[in-house]
C-alpha cells in the first residue's frame, strides 16, 4: 500500500521547507527545519547542511517526523517514519543537482521579491548554505492528515 498518495506528494513539494523532529539521547524531542530534496514512492530526501543535533539523534534514534502546514488552506501533514544516514558520497549526483537547482529557486525568488519591495532578509542566506555532508532519507511508515476532521 503507497502511502504517500500524488495529493501528498504534490503538497510536500511545495513546501519551502518542512519541520522535522527527532528524539534526542534524554528522550526529549528535538525540532528543526529542513529542505526536501526528492520525494519518491514512499521515501522521501532531505539534505541536511549543519551535521549538528538532528544528525547526532538519527545516529542513536532513527525515528522522524515531517510536518508541513498550509494555513491558508487550513490542511497539513504529518509524516512519521526511520530515516537512515547516506554520506556525502553516497549521494547520487542527480540527488545534489536537484537541491543546487532548488537553491538557485529560491534566490531568484528572493531577488524578484525584493525588487517588487517585499522586502525579506537583506542578504541572500540561501548563498550562505554549506555544502551538504550528508542526505537523510526517510522510509514512510504512516501519513497523518492534519486538517480538522470537519473541513475534509
């Protein structure tokens, strides 16, 4: 059974980025966000650029959760599943350019935005970005539609 269906596939690749949680060495829950780079049948890329806090609790924990909102539409999900670690060279070539092509994205978007006067960060961040070390793909193992039962 897919459980990842194209309406939710579509939603996530909208994302500008998702919120990803993960369980620290105390049990504590730990939050961060995080670009997806490819989304596939039931698996789902996301590169990671700090190797920090979320790399050190998949290490120990490989439980994860993806959430992404849409609050103008009032819907959302949550993806929970085990992610597990692909190092910088296992990472196919196609995976990085796909990600590089999001990057240039989303500084073309920031400079239209910025020209129109909808003024942001005043640098270009996204420029700033590390060179990813490491991927982390998510095996899905169960979708929950966050959108209140009486708007579905």
């Amino acid at each position: 059974m897919q459980l990842l269906t194209d309406d939710i596939i579509q939603f996530f690749a909208r994302q500008g980025f998702v919120i990803v949680s993960t369980i620290d060495s105390g049990g504590m829950p730990h939050t961060s966000c995080k670009g997806i780079v490819k989304i596939e049948q039931d698996k789902i890329y996301l590169l990671d650029l700090y190797k920090a806090a979320t790399y050190d609790n998949l290490k120990k924990n490989p439980k994860i959760s993806l959430t992404a909102v849409d609050e103008h539409k009032f819907r959302g999900y949550c993806i929970k599943g085990r992610a597990s670690i692909l190092k910088a060279s296992q990472i196919k070539s196609h995976i990085i350019k796909t990600w590089e092509d999001k990057i240039t994205t989303r500084v073309r978007n920031r400079i239209l935005k910025n020209i129109r006067g909808e003024k942001g960060h005043p640098k270009h961040p996204e420029i700033l970005l590390p060179k990813p070390e490491y991927l982390i793909a998510v095996d899905v193992e169960k979708t929950v539609n966050l959108t209140p039962h009486a708007l579905k």
